[in-house]
C-alpha cells in the first residue's frame, strides 16, 4: 500500500511482545484468544482516523487475515480485548480478531496501522480488498509491528 505522503513514520509497539519479539500465549488461539494492546506514536496531527490490518503471510495456502478494523479514532492506544473502530471480515470468514494459530512452526503476524486524512464510509463486515480501496489515496503515514507465534504445550 502506497503511502501519499512521506510525513513521518508512525511507529507501533505493544507492552505484550517486542518488535520481532514472541507474541504471549494469552493472545493465541491456544491462549485467551484476545487482542494484544498496541500503543501508536507519531500520529499525523491532521489523521482523522486509523486502520489496523493484521495478517500471516507464512499460512499455508498464502497471506492469512487475521483482523481488519477501520475508523479508530486517532488515539495512541489499543486496548488489550477491544475492538477499537469497525471490523471487517478476516480470512477465517468472520469478523473481529483472530488470533494467532498457525497449524505447524513459526509463523509471523504483522499489526499495521494506517494513519488516513479521512474516515471511512464502509459497512461492518466488508472485506479487505475493499477496505484497501477505500484507503487508496488517504494514507498519510503507516507503521507496523511483526511478532513471532508457534503454538505451546506439544500442540501443532
């Protein structure tokens, strides 16, 4: 995705896991199954709205959508268990977060936040092929945290 404007680059970190860092169990599929927080910095001062896209590309069958969540308001924090603005539908057909569950070794999840200069006129549950249409244009800054997961207890 194509940012319009090189402004400056929002930077994304979690208290739960580190750049590159394990994502804790409680925010797996054998865990809780509930979202990390995430604190954004370097918001744009005009942003009128954020995007989260998190996906795996190292799924089996290809890229995994794991959540997608568009109109969160400008805010540097995501709380922990939330669901900050409106959900589309991810790659498991459903809507909300899913967590982390990869069916064998380690896979990468990648949390990226877009800073748009806009809100966005998208029903719930639309998918994100459409939400990334509807970007098109309005980024103005992005950034991204990567973790690492595999699952725990023997489980694959």
């Amino acid at each position: 995705m194509r940012v319009t404007a090189a402004v400056n680059i929002l930077t994304v970190n979690s208290v739960a896991f580190k750049m590159k860092g394990q994502i804790p169990v409680k925010y797996a599929c054998d865990g809780e199954g509930i979202n990390p927080p995430l604190e954004m910095n370097n918001i744009p001062a005009d942003a009128k709205s954020l995007v989260l896209i998190m996906d795996d590309p190292d799924a089996p069958k290809g890229l995994f959508t794991h959540w997608i969540v568009w109109n969160i308001p400008p805010n540097n924090m995501i709380a922990e268990n939330s669901n900050p603005g409106i959900s589309g539908i991810n790659s498991a057909r459903k809507t909300g977060y899913h967590p982390p569950c990869p069916p064998s070794g380690s896979h990468r999840y990648y949390f990226k936040i877009y800073a748009l200069d806009t809100t966005l006129d998208l029903e719930a549950g639309e998918t994100r092929d459409a939400l990334e249409d509807a970007m098109a244009g309005h980024i103005i800054s992005q950034g991204e945290l990567m973790g690492y997961y595999a699952m725990h207890d023997g489980q694959n």
